[in-house]
C-alpha cells in the first residue's frame, strides 16, 4: 500500500514538473525590428530557449522525472548503506522501454509515405551519443570496474552529458546557418528564374499587342493563314522561342490551347489592372480564322451542308473574350463567310478555372442557325456577380455538331472568355500601430479597418498577446493590467471599420 501511494505521489509531482518545464521553454522574448524603410518598428517574439538544448535538458529531465525521484529517494533513504535496485532498474527499464518500445511505436504510428528528418545533423549527433552511452555504462560496469562506479566514472558520465549539450547546440547553428545559405541560394535562382520568365512574358505580349493575341497563338502551334503570313519570320521564330522559354517545352505542338492563352496573362493583381485596358482590342483583333481541314470529317445527309464545307465558313469573330463580372452577360459573335447557305450547328460552354452555375450560366446544348441572309450571330452567355473576391477566371464556348456531338475542328471553333474580377476584400490592419491610455480609462478602443477594397464578407482573429516582463518590467501583464481578448473580426459587404473594446 504504501509503495502504492509512493507511485502515486511521484506521478502527481512528475506531472507538475512536466507543466512546469513546458511553461519554461516556450517562454518567448521580443524582438524590436525596423522596416526596410525605416518609417515604422514592429516586435516579433522569439524563443529563449534553443531547442535543441530544451529537448535535451530541461524536456528530457521533465520526461525522465518519475525513475530520477524513485532512485533519489532510495538513494537518500539508504545513504550509507548498500544502494537497491528500485532506482538502478527503473532508469534501465525506463531507458530500454525509450530504445525498444517507443522507437517501434513511433516507426509504426507514420504514415507509410516517405518521411524526412528535419535536422540530421542533430538526428546524428543524439543517436551516436545514445549508443556511446550504452557502450559507456558497459565499459564502466563490466570492463573497467566490474560491479562498481568510481567518482571518477560519475564525473565522466556528467561531463560527457555536457559536451552532448555543447556538439549538439553547436551542430543546431551550424546547420541552420547553412540550411539559411541554401535557402537563399535557391530563392535567388528561383528569383532570376521569374524575373526571366517576367521579361519574356512582356516580349510576348509586345507581340500581341502588335499582330492580336489570337495571331501570336496560331504561330506558336504552326498555323498558316493568311493572318500569319503578313508576320515576318524573325518575329515569328521569336515568337516561338519565347513559348518555349514561358511553357518549359522544346515541343509547342504538345500544348493545349488553353496553356498559350494563360502564357499571355499578366501574373500579378497591378498587371492584370494594364492588361485590361486591352482587352477586347487585342485580345483577338482579327475578323476570322480560316478553319483548318482535319481527318475524320463527317458526312452530312442529303440537303445538307457537308461537315468539311461548314467547319471551312463558320467560327469564332474571336478566339478570346474578356468581360467583367458586373456585366452580366457577355456577347459572343459566330460569323459564316460564305452567303446564301442555311448552317445549323450546336454551341456548348466547357468549364475550366470558372465553374458552372457559380460563375456563369453553362449553355449545354443550345441549337444556332445562320440564314442566308445573315452573316453572323450574337450569342450571350449570363455571368454570375457573386460580390466576392476571386481571381480571374476561364470558360471555354465551342462550336459542334449536332449530330455526332463532336466539336467542329478547327482553331477557331473553339474561344475562351475571362471574367475579370471587380470585387476586391482588401486587406485588415489596425487604425493605429500604437495607442498610449491612462490608467485611470477603463478600457481602450481600438480600430480595425479595412482597407483597397470592400466586396464581399472577410474575417479575422483579433487577440492579445503579452510582451516578455524579463525584458521589459514595464510591459503589461494579463489579468492585472488587462484582460485578454481573444475574438473574431468580421467585415460584411461595403463595412470598413470595426471596432474592439480591450479592457
């Protein structure tokens, strides 16, 4: 009964320490940072404690608590009497629990993907210090003084613990010094990479500034209309070495068309702002696209047109559309070359990044005729206006038989349309990066604004988190100079500021 109650006390005071030491090792210090302009300061909150040092002191001591108080107290219990084996087993079960046990539960708890070890440099130092300690208690206990521990053996076994501590640490910084090299050496290639692949995009869109969007993509895939030929051949192998750079690809004639149009969008949010004032004026400046001929074209019945003349009169005015949200609608036009010829066919809207109903209105089969007397059609596709943030996104409208449902061949029987998005969240940030009160106020209000923009709903956490006393003794302590906040910041449609109590 005893030895019982001795357990159960040992394990309420083991937990206690455990907490205790948690607490000490993620204590944080701040701090101060300057921007790189140097208008403002701001704090940031580092650990005190190096964690690998933690871990290896303070978490392993915390850890190891119960076998270390059950071989004290024996210790102390029998002190000038011959020591018994409570202790000495418990720290060896213990540690043979640690190797065996606790090493094939960790191995068998993961997941069977790959996984990698974060710090190998430490991995290895711990786990050749590990087996050294093995070999260490063997060499002292059955080969150097058989069945006794000198003091010379002791202070050995502490001293070693230490320079565990020191190569440890010392290993810590060196790789994190040259993880922060590598990290910067590829952030640089990755860097010049972009910025590479920034200036050939520019040249491309020179390009298509110059001759219209939809002309640079036919000289990319080898297209030969009338609309290419009028470019000269310096520009169009530019054009094509520039296609190659942007898609990575040595074979052009392998790229959806989706991926030439996406090389032609500007990346950033600023970009996309210039892009658009183009839209419409050379995202697809020329009238009509000759159809190219292609296999496996199909026969029509009697009275009709045949799939081949039909697929050679009837595509896109262009091959690209761009329409803002807020429009609602965007207006498509189908033009027929030759007149005197009835010409019924299907049009069908595909998604890609927008998605039918959340961003527009899919036409699944809609039935289209050209007179003879008209030489074009207008079709209107409804866009969806859902007031929150997105990036732009893209549809496709093809053109196919309504017989076989196969989409008519050709480059132009296929367009893709953009919906710009209008709706813009903004970002979050406090009114005031520093606000002084009195003592004497009761509380204080801070302001949270929102700011470039107001569409649509956005949320927040807002808490407050205490500066380091150790630090500073005059920074503000929780429950005795304030109360801690922890809440939730939501903006609606249109709302720009809101406002949080802190007392």
């Amino acid at each position: 009964m005893g030895l019982g109650y001795l357990f159960m006390g040992i394990a309420i005071v083991s937990d206690i320490f455990m907490e205790s030491i948690e607490t000490i090792t993620s204590q944080t210090r701040p701090v101060e940072l300057w921007e790189k302009s140097g208008d403002r300061k701001y704090y940031i909150e580092v650990p005190v404690w190096n964690a690998t040092v933690a871990n290896l002191t303070l978490m392993a001591l915390g850890s190891s608590a119960p076998e270390i108080l059950l071989s004290v107290i024996e210790t102390a219990k029998d002190i000038e009497a011959i020591p018994g084996e409570l202790g000495p087993s418990t720290i060896v079960g213990s540690a043979a629990f640690n190797l065996l046990i606790i090493t094939a539960v960790s191995i068998l708890a993961v997941e069977e993907e790959p996984k990698k070890i974060f710090d190998t440099g430490t991995f290895a130092v711990t786990s050749i210090s590990s087996l050294f300690a093995y070999i260490w208690v063997y060499i002292v206990l059955d080969i150097q003084t058989p069945g006794v521990v000198t003091p010379v053996e002791g202070w050995l076994t502490l001293i070693f613990f230490f320079v565990l501590i020191i190569t440890a640490f010392i290993t810590d910084k060196v790789n994190a010094y040259f993880e922060q090299n590598r990290k910067t050496e590829e952030q640089i290639k990755e860097q010049n990479r972009n910025d590479e692949l920034k200036i050939h995009k520019n040249e491309l869109r020179e390009f298509a500034k110059t001759h219209g969007d939809a002309i640079v993509i036919e000289i990319a895939q080898g297209v030969n209309t009338k609309d290419t030929q009028r470019v000269n051949e310096t520009d169009k192998m530019k054009i094509r070495q520039l296609y190659e750079e942007i898609l990575d690809t040595r074979n052009l004639a392998d790229i959806e068309l989706s991926e030439f149009w996406r090389a032609l969008q500007p990346d950033t949010l600023l970009e996309r702002f210039a892009y658009r004032k183009q839209a419409g004026m050379h995202g697809g400046n020329k009238d009509f696209i000759k159809v190219k001929g292609s296999k496996g074209q199909i026969d029509h019945s009697a009275g009709t047109e045949n799939l081949k003349e039909v697929n050679q009169d009837l595509g896109f005015k262009c091959l690209h559309y761009s329409v803002t949200e807020s429009a609602g609608h965007v207006e498509i036009t189908i033009l027929k070359k030759s007149p005197g010829v009835d010409y019924t066919f299907g049009v069908r809207t595909k998604d890609d990044s927008a998605q039918a109903p959340k961003d527009y209105t899919a036409i699944e089969a809609m039935e289209v005729t050209i007179s003879k007397k008209e030489s074009s059609k207008v079709i209107k596709v409804p866009i969806i206006d859902d007031q929150e943030w997105e990036p732009d996104l893209d549809f496709f409208v093809e053109l196919y038989d309504l017989k076989t449902g196969e989409r008519l061949t050709g480059e132009d029987t296929v367009c893709k349309v953009t919906i710009l998005d209008e709706d813009f969240p903004g970002t979050i940030g406090f009114k005031e990066t520093e606000i002084r009160v009195s003592r004497k106020q009761k509380s204080v209000m801070v302001k949270v604004v929102r700011m470039d923009g107001s569409d649509g709903k956005i949320q927040c956490d807002v808490n407050t988190e205490p500066l380091s006393e150790k630090t500073n003794p005059r920074n503000a302590a929780e429950f005795t100079d304030y109360l801690p906040h922890h809440g939730k910041v939501t903006f609606g449609h249109s709302e720009t500021e809101k406002v949080i109590e802190i007392q």
